[in-house]
C-alpha cells in the first residue's frame, strides 16, 4: 500500500479545506502510469505507458502487456494484466 494525496476524477487534489486529502493511492499510481507517456512527469521523465498513443497504433496484444507489465514493475509494482476484454480495457492487479 502506498500513501500519497489522493486526486479526483480530473486530477485534481482533493481539498478538504485546510488539508488535503491523503490515503492509499496505489490504484491512483497504476492509473498515472498506465496514462501518462514518457516526459509527461518531469521528475521522472523515463517514466509513463501513454495507453493513449499505444491504442491508437497497430499493436500486438503480447507486446502491449509485456510492455506495461515492465513499467508497472520500474515503479515497485508486481502486476497480474487480464486482457480477455480488449487491451482497451485491460484488468491490472497489483
């Protein structure tokens, strides 16, 4: 479990007025990378799938899910990928 500021369906930290929200932002972590291409985060430049740019290209399921599974695992993470919906809706567990 890793503990962050928590964001809301924009991205957007949760302001609870004087604080920010804070919890278990490991589903937000996977959710980033899955998003986010490489350069998009300046402290870690190398870091980020961009799902976006890879859906929109021809691209071979096999690759896609060893793809992402090396990302996730840069970030600490041992992921499990179900991809029996379409690799537009992959299954990540962590």
């Amino acid at each position: 479990m890793r503990e962050d500021f928590l964001l809301d369906d924009n991205f957007d930290i949760i302001d609870l007025g004087e604080e920010w929200a804070e919890g278990d932002s490991t589903e937000l972590d996977v959710e980033l990378i899955f998003l986010t291409d490489k350069g998009d985060n300046r402290e870690f430049p190398f870091s980020g799938f961009g799902a976006e740019r890879r859906l929109k290209a021809r691209i071979d399921e096999q690759k896609f899910v060893r793809e992402l599974t090396i990302e996730l695992e840069n970030d600490s993470f041992s992921p499990s990928i179900d991809i029996s919906n379409g690799i537009s809706q992959p299954i990540i567990e962590v």
